[in-house]
C-alpha cells in the first residue's frame, strides 16, 4: 500500500499501525518516518527514539511525575520541542539513555490527529526504515523544523536547554 494523503486523518495509516505494531510515513522532507508501538521496541532498534503525544496528560504515561512549572513549560513550548526526562517506572521497555527518554508533543493539527486516532504514545524516528513507506504526504513533520528544540526537562522544573 503506497499512498499520497495531503492530510493525515486517514484510518489506512491507524489500521496498519493498529494491525503490525509499526507504520513508515514518507513525510514532505521525503523522510520516512516510522511509528512503533512501544511494546514492540527493542533494544538491536537503537535508543534514539522518541515518544509522540498528542496531549499533555500522556506525559505521565511516560516520564516520572512532573511539577506544575515543567508542565507549564512543555504546554507553553512556542516551537517544536524534543524533551529529555526521567522515564516511568511505569516503562518497563523503552529506547532510555541515561535513564531519560526523549519525548515530544506534537501540537501540528494534521499529525497532532492522527497520533489522537492511534490514542496512546508512539515511539517515532526518522528514517528507521528506509526502503519503503506505508503511506506518504505532503505534509511536513513538525521535528525536522530548523526551529525545533531540545531540552532536558526535570520532573521538579529543572530545564537545560541542548545546543545544536
């Protein structure tokens, strides 16, 4: 199945995902974008994933329980943002390094829909699976922004911004 969406609320991508555990989406940049299911993660895929949101309430399903203040920040984040924070004890198998994992919430309303119809954090990467996508669009990815940012966000309000 190899097909040109101009948004993405289509069920073709939710049902691939639901049926596999994974789609790759060849997103405007031409970069494939592949969305895993967390349970399906292991570590031969590499550590550089990061977990999609579509909502600030999913942050608890991922990361250790965060103050107001580093709430506040991810909610009122201007641009796209890659955030560090200490995993979940919840997580029992997920990409972490150092004991964060990286995760982002994703506010474009085309992708910010389809991660709501998939209705539970992904683990996402860019050009994981290179050879063939599941379904393609013209829409950019809001991650690979030259404004996106990235951060290290503490579940207490400690913030360290990452240079590029």
């Amino acid at each position: 199945m190899h097909q040109i969406i101009e948004t993405l609320d289509q069920q073709a991508i939710v049902k691939t995902f639901r049926e596999t555990g994974q789609v790759t989406i060849r997103e405007g940049n031409g970069k494939n974008l592949t969305l895993l299911k967390t349970e399906n993660w292991k570590p031969e895929m590499g550590y550089d994933w990061t977990f999609l949101l579509f909502d600030t309430f999913q942050i608890r399903t991922v990361c250790e329980p965060f103050s107001e203040v580093s709430l506040d920040v991810v909610e009122f984040a201007s641009k796209p943002t890659i955030y560090h924070s200490p995993v979940s004890k919840v997580l029992k198998n997920a990409p972490t390094e150092e004991g964060n994992i990286r995760f982002s919430l994703i506010r474009e309303p085309n992708w910010n829909k389809l991660l709501f119809q998939i209705s539970q954090p992904v683990l996402s990467k860019i050009d994981y699976v290179t050879d063939q996508a599941d379904a393609q669009t013209e829409l950019y990815f809001p991650l690979l922004s030259q404004s996106t940012k990235e951060m290290f966000l503490g579940p207490e309000g400690d913030v360290k911004i990452f240079t590029r």
